[in-house]
C-alpha cells in the first residue's frame, strides 16, 4: 500500500488531543510524522481524528431487528429466558432466511459506520474464522472463551478451564458473559472462576450485573476488564451493572452494545444510552472522556491489543476514525456524533469508507487499484461502491448495497435495518 499523511488533523489518542497534527501512515502502520512521506490528505478544522474504535462485546450472527425483550415488564432472571423468547420469536424465523455469511458482513457495516474498526464478535471460533480478515472490519480472532460459567451454559469452546488455561499460554484474552441474572448460581460465578484460579488479568468479564461490592473489589485486585452493555440489560433485567462503583474501584471498563436482539444500534448509540443510563442512576454526568475511553484504550487493553491499536501513535496500526466536528469539546463530539458524522474510517492503513467530496481525490490511487480486486463474497469483496449518506456520496469498500437488497429478497419485503444508513 502507498504511503500518505493526515495533515492539519485535531487528533485525540484519547489520552490527549493534539491540533495541527500530521499522521503518517506507511503500509498498515502510523510511521512517525518525521520521516512520513507520501500523499498528503488534508483535513483542516472540520473534522477531528479519533482511533479506530473497539466494540468490546457483539454477537455478529444477531445483528438483526426488531429487538426481543420481555413481555409486559416482567424482566428475566438470567440470559436463558431470553434466548427461549428469541427463539421462539418472528424475528428468529425470519432470520433464519439469511445466511451466516450474510449476517457476518451486514455485522460488519453495522460497525463501519458507526466508525469501529475492530469487534469482538463473542462466538466460537469455528462461527466468525470463516470471515475474518475478508470483511471490511477486524473481527479478533486472537481469544479464548466460554458462553458464561454456569451449568445451564451454551457449551462454546472447550470449557471454562480449558479455554482460561489456553489463554494464558497464548497470551490471548479469556472472555466469558459472568453474573448475566440474579439466580443464585449465576451470582456465584465470578466466585467460581475464582476458586478455579481462572480470575486474572486475561479475562474480560461481560454484564457482571450481579457484582456484589466484594466482586467488584475482587475484579480490582485481579486486574479483569468489565465490559458494561448497559442498553441490553436495560431491556433484559432492567437494571445494568454498578458502574459508578466499577470506575471508582478503577476496574478497567469497556463498552459493548451486544446484538441488536437486544441492545443498541451500534457503539456510536450505546454511547448515548450510556450516558443517559448513568445520568438516571446516579443524577451526574459520566465524562464524555471516560466514554471515548471505554470504546479506545479500555478494550484495546482487555482484548490485549494495546500494542497494535486503540490509540494513535508510531508504531500501531493505521487504525483511524475521522469524524466531522460539531462541537468544541472533540470529546463530547465523538460521544454525541452520529452516523452520518463519521467521514472516513482506515482500517490498517486501508481507508474502508469515505465521503468522496473530502477524501476521493486524496485516495483515488487506492480506489482506483480496488477495481482489479476480487468481487467474491455476499457484499462484493474489497471492491469500492458508492452510496448516500446523509445526502453526501460514500465510497465503502464491498457492495453493502447490494447486500442490503439481497437480504431483503430472502425475507419477501422491504425490511428496514436502521444500522445501515445510506438511501436505498
């Protein structure tokens, strides 16, 4: 890949935010502004630059609409309800008409454009290995896991112990849903990862919305990351995890919105929601730097990627997310941003979507080289398409368009997919 440099970027890593920045990208990496060399792609005051950001939790085969959730506000006991009520369900049986294949890549825009380039999609290997490193996005694949730790679980992976010991030795985050319920055996799971010896600074526990004051104290101690879906529990349990006591005690905390099935839209609107979750909680803010936090450094540091991503800085991958600014604070920009602000996304030195009108011409070499590419795959491989965005014209790399329509050809009528937003 040719080199280029970001030039006259307001950069926020999220540890600081930078104006006037050069960023030089030689191949998949940031080189150093010093010896950058290459194209230049101006910026300019309009926008600010972000890192590429990081679902922490999503389950790529379940990004599908309308949301399942309980009926008449009697809220679930634990996940296993739900799931009976999502397999029960009209959207289950209409889901069903859509391949895997598909569903991966209609999971994959649903994190471009709200500008992730990386997703822990939290199945069994053996479900997202086929797609990795074909969509538009990183699905992670370096993890080991568990469904959650109880004896009702869905049996992924190897088991609990298994799957712990192998990520110690891999050096590869162990993830596991933990304390998803209020039944006594799920409220005894984070005891019982404890007493294995599998509770320690590779797990990355998601919901934890049965923590006990003494668990969270016990997560610190062990230095496990939380991954807080606050717009799923809401919808499951009513209620979501201690999160004010979790930052308070330092718990390294990310963000995930889970499948639409029950949670948020994308990141950019499980942002919103927890915000304004935290605001009903607690009456205060949550600060907007703690939330960009939560999608940046915080998963890159659980997923045990914070060598290769979630910052911006020489040496990582030419990770970037580059959205157009709105507000003063490029904090509460990116908290507050919408789809239709996001106006570039790289991954990998890559760019993967663009607004032509800003970035055609800067990037035309790399367009122009796609069309020799191949066109394989349900959303047109690494070709580049256009579409409308928010009145603006697009380019995305694949054919989400045509992917779009072939989704709607296999369920019989026009189905709307707000996690797509480009006209039809």
């Amino acid at each position: 890949m040719d080199s280029y440099v970001l030039s006259g970027a307001t950069v926020v890593t999220p540890e600081k935010i930078s104006a006037g920045t050069q960023i030089a990208v030689s191949d998949d990496r940031i080189a150093s502004s010093e010896n950058g060399a290459g194209r230049q792609v101006p910026l300019g005051e309009g926008f600010y630059v972000y890192p590429g950001l990081i679902n922490a939790h999503d389950h790529m085969r379940g990004n599908y609409l309308p949301r399942i959730g309980p009926k008449n506000d009697n809220f679930y006991i634990n996940w296993c309800p739900w799931d009976n009520d999502l397999k029960a369900s009209g959207t289950y049986e209409e889901r069903a008409n859509i391949t895997v294949e598909q569903m991966y890549y209609l999971s994959a825009y649903k994190s471009l454009f709200s500008g992730v380039t990386t997703v822990q999609d939290h199945f069994d290997h053996k479900f997202n290995s086929p797609y990795a490193g074909k969509t538009p996005v990183r699905i992670l694949q370096e993890y080991c896991l568990a469904h959650e730790i109880s004896s009702f679980e869905l049996k992924w992976g190897e088991g609990h112990k298994i799957e712990h010991d192998r990520a110690l030795e891999k050096d590869w985050p162990f993830i596991t849903h933990l304390e998803e319920g209020f039944d006594a055996e799920t409220m005894d799971c984070l005891g019982i990862l404890d007493r294995e010896g599998c509770l320690d600074s590779h797990d990355l526990l998601i919901h934890c919305i049965g923590f006990s004051d003494d668990d969270i104290k016990k997560v610190k101690k062990t230095g496990a990351s939380v991954c807080w879906c606050p717009a799923s529990n809401m919808l499951m349990f009513n209620v979501t995890a201690k999160i004010r006591k979790l930052l308070k005690a330092g718990v390294n905390v990310c963000l995930g919105t889970d499948s639409t099935a029950s949670g948020s839209l994308n990141t950019l609107a499980e942002m919103k929601f927890a915000r304004d979750i935290y605001r009903q909680m607690y009456g205060e803010d949550i600060p907007a730097k703690t939330l960009v936090e939560m999608v940046t450094v915080n998963p890159a540091r659980a997923l045990r990627l914070d060598r290769e991503t979630g910052t911006i800085k020489p040496g990582m991958l030419a990770d970037i997310a580059v959205f157009r600014a709105k507000r003063d604070d490029p904090c509460e920009n990116l908290v507050n941003a919408t789809m239709e602000d996001l106006a570039l996304l790289i991954v990998a030195g890559r760019p993967v979507y663009g607004d032509y009108e800003s970035f055609g011409a800067a990037f035309e070499p790399e367009l122009k080289a796609a069309e020799k590419e191949s066109g394989a795959g349900p959303a047109g491989g690494r070709k580049y398409t256009d579409i409308v965005v928010g009145g603006r014209r697009m380019f995305v790399q694949g054919d989400p368009a045509k992917l779009y329509r072939d989704i709607r050809k296999a369920v019989g009528f026009e189905k709307k997919l707000d996690f797509l937003p480009f006209r039809m």
